[in-house]
C-alpha cells in the first residue's frame, strides 16, 4: 500500500460516516396535519382532543418545545364554553377537554407558547345517535337492498319476507324485485309483473294476486324507477310511462291505465332515477332538466292526478316547475338535493312536496370538508348521509328535519366497524357487513318526515 493510502482511506470511511463531503437534501418544512381526524361531534358528550402544536423539523433544535397553552372554545352563540388545555410531555401534543352542551358550529382556538403558535378549527355538535340500539338484527344469506316492515311485524328484506329475524327467508319474487310497503300490503314488481301480498299476521305470506306488468309496448331490461303505493293503489314510473294499479275485493288486482311521459331535456343517467314524490291529493314526476336559459342542471316536477277512468294523467292547467339543485335522496313527500354554484361547499337543500309542489323548508350548508353520500335510488325511498371522507372512524349523519324548529340538522348515527355504510329508508336505517357472513343491524330512523 502506497504511503499515505491508509490515511486517506480512513478519511474516505468518516466522510462516509459522518456525511461530512456529502450533499444533505434540504430541510423542507411541511404544513401541519389537521387538528383531528374528524369535525363531527354528538352533543353532551365528553370530548378528549390532542392537539399538535406547530413546528419547523428543520429548526426543532432551536425552537425548543412548547412550554404553555391555553384554550378557548366558543359555541353558535359565540358564548365561551369551559375548557382545559394540558401538554403531553416536552414538544408533546396538548389534550384539550370540553363538553358541547349546544347544537351547531363551534369554534376551537389553541394557542401553545412561546412556540407552537395557534391553532384553530371549526366543530360541528349534532344530535348524538351513536349509541343508539338496532331495532333487530337480521340473520339472513341474502344481502338487503332495502328494509321495511309491515304493521303486523313482518321484516322485509329486499324483497324476502321474515317473519322472526332469525328464520329462513321467504322469497317473494325475483332476487333484485324492488319491493313496497304500505301497511300490511306487500307490493313486489318484477319487470313482467305486478305482485300483492297481504301479511295476515301469522306465518309465511300467502300467496299473491298478480297482474302483468308492462302492458304497453315491449318489456324493458330494467324494473320500474319508483313506486308509491297505499294498501289498494300502486303507481309505478318507469323510462317511457306512468302506471297505476288497483285493487279491491271485488275485482282483485287491475291495471287501470297508464300515460306516456313527455321526453325530458335530459334523460335519467347512472343510479338516478325519475322519482315519484306524494303531494297532498296529487303525485309528482321528478326528473333532471336542463334549464333552457342558464343549461345548469336543475330538479323538474310535474304534476299528476288519477283521472276519472282511473289512469294517471298530467293536470293539465298546472305546468311543471323546476327547484335548484340535483335529488339526493328522496322520501314518500319530501325530496333530497344538493344545490348552490361552489363545488367544494356542501348544500342540501329539503323540498316538501305536501302542498302540491316541492317548497324549500330547509338548507343545511357544511363546510367544504364533508361530503355528501347519496344512496341507490331504485330500490326505494333513500336519505343522503354527511361525512368526512378524511376521517378515520367513518362517522356518519343524517340530515333530519325539526318540524317544530322548522330547522335542518344533523344527527350522527351509530359508528359500524365492519359493516358497510348505512342505507336510511323511509322509517328504518340498516347496516350490513362488509364480509360474506351476512348480518344486518336494523335501526329506527331519529326523525321521520
């Protein structure tokens, strides 16, 4: 070895170790994370929130730690809510403890000293479901598209009946047959037929009268779009049609006429279907139109009537008119949408349909964090639900209308680790596993229209 070699190569080797020689990638700092993972709150409960202070890595050295922090939480009112602030060890976050005693939008400010800066976010307090209980839990091996019952206590699943929650279903027609419930009528539609069943209180359903369905034109691929029904009147909507059907003892189950719908100035697409909504003595076609001024999409409602041959039919001096937004979810009289000209600002907007026409009863605006998860249509009445898609415990709320507050809020729903989201119905809300084993957890609905 040439003299000196050893040196240098013992130099080579500290270099190495040390980093000393060698180019160091820049210290970038980063933005800090949010302050919790979720914004959704049930009031009255007790919260525990950690809080990270702010710091630069690059200079953490320098900076030091926090050494104090002190908090404020101010309610709708903007009335000062009692709360604490502790740090969590040196540099540690800080664990702020408070309970919401108000319904609505309150701010949090945590301010750390001498570093840390201020850190500050918006919560939302709701109404508190979350502990709530199921109704039942149903012991089936068919997956529910939706959940009702019938007065004298039968569960429907879809369209499978069970008598006990736990016992073998009963078909009552085709797997994916949406189906109806109106007192202890069953209504089933198959896209070649019209099924009504009567649950006598006891045992399986009997069985059912039938007429066929469509009788116009050539069948279509799909089932009808929506239905209304009472005990002895069906209304079925589909792509090209308005239909109804009556029942009485006398001469059983009879289509009684249908109308052609007028071709919309934008068809259905995807999961959205046309709807059909009850209005008093009245019935209203919902369709997505174009508006011819501004071509924004908007909500289009038609009225109808039965006529005195007993087919539905357009009333003919009243015209259709048209609300803002895109349905979301929709129930017996009331229709769900999402309005307002900002993408990222979540807007519902809640039509009651009551009086004859869809009229605004309320808005509900969220920040542009949360989203809006509208269901499947098809199957049934549906209620959009609100989350935050960054959260990591996946809580969700339902819009619920205080009729005596004549306000909209929210009201979080019970938390379903391992169950997929929950689907709100007209009267029930139902969870299902994510895995093969089927279960379903059946909830009341905290409010109903």
């Amino acid at each position: 070895m040439p003299p000196g070699s050893g040196l240098r190569l013992l130099a080579a080797l500290l270099a190495l170790g040390t980093g000393v020689g060698c180019p160091m990638s820049p210290c970038i700092p980063h933005e800090p994370g949010a302050l919790f993972d979720t914004t959704l709150f049930g009031v009255g409960q007790p919260l525990e929130l950690r809080v990270h202070p702010v710091t630069n890595q690059c200079e953490a050295s320098r900076e030091g730690a926090p050494e104090t922090v002190t908090v404020e939480v101010r309610d709708p009112r903007n009335r000062r809510v009692p709360a604490t602030a502790e740090l969590q060890g040196k540099g540690g976050p800080a664990v702020v403890r408070f309970t919401p005693e108000m319904k609505g939008r309150h701010h949090l400010i945590v301010s750390f000293s001498p570093v840390g800066s201020i850190r500050q976010s918006a919560l939302h307090v709701v109404e508190d479901h979350s502990q709530q209980a199921p109704v039942v839990e149903l012991s089936t091996v068919v997956e529910c598209r939706s959940v009702d019952r019938t007065t004298a206590g039968t569960w429907l699943c879809g369209s499978n009946a069970l008598r006990e929650p736990d016992q073998a279903p009963q078909p009552l027609g085709d797997y994916f047959a949406p189906t109806v419930v109106a007192g202890n009528v069953v209504w089933v539609t198959e896209p070649s037929r019209v099924l009504r069943y009567v649950d006598e209180g006891s045992g399986p359903l009997p069985p059912p009268v039938t007429a066929p369905f469509p009788v116009i034109g050539t069948p279509t691929a799909a089932a009808p779009h929506t239905r209304l029904a009472t005990e002895d009147e069906l209304l079925l909507l589909d792509d090209t049609h308005l239909h109804r059907y009556a029942y009485t003892e006398e001469a059983g189950l009879r289509f009684t006429g249908a109308t052609l719908m007028p071709y919309p100035r934008l068809a259905t697409f995807g999961d959205m279907p046309s709807l059909l909504i009850r209005a008093g003595e009245r019935f209203l076609v919902v369709r997505i139109a174009e508006d011819a001024t501004t071509r924004d999409f908007v909500t289009e409602a038609c009225p109808y009537q039965v006529g005195a041959e007993g087919a539905p039919e357009a009333v003919s001096d009243e015209p259709c008119h048209q609300v803002p937004g895109l349905p979301v979810g929709y129930e017996e009289d009331v229709l769900w949408a999402r309005a307002g000209s900002v993408p990222e600002q979540l807007t519902l907007h809640r039509y009651s349909a009551a009086s004859g026409r869809l009229v605004l009863e309320g808005v509900l605006s969220m920040d542009a964090l949360f989203q809006a998860q509208g269901p499947n249509l098809r199957p049934g009445f549906g209620s959009p639900l609100v989350f935050v898609p960054t959260s990591v415990d996946a809580r969700y709320a339902l819009p619920s209308w205080d009729a005596g507050a004549r306000t909209l809020e929210l009201a979080l729903l019970p938390s379903q680790n391992g169950y997929q989201p929950p689907r709100v119905g007209g009267r029930y809300f139902h969870a299902e596993r994510w895995n093969s084993i089927y279960g379903v957890k059946v909830y009341a609905r905290p409010s109903t229209p």
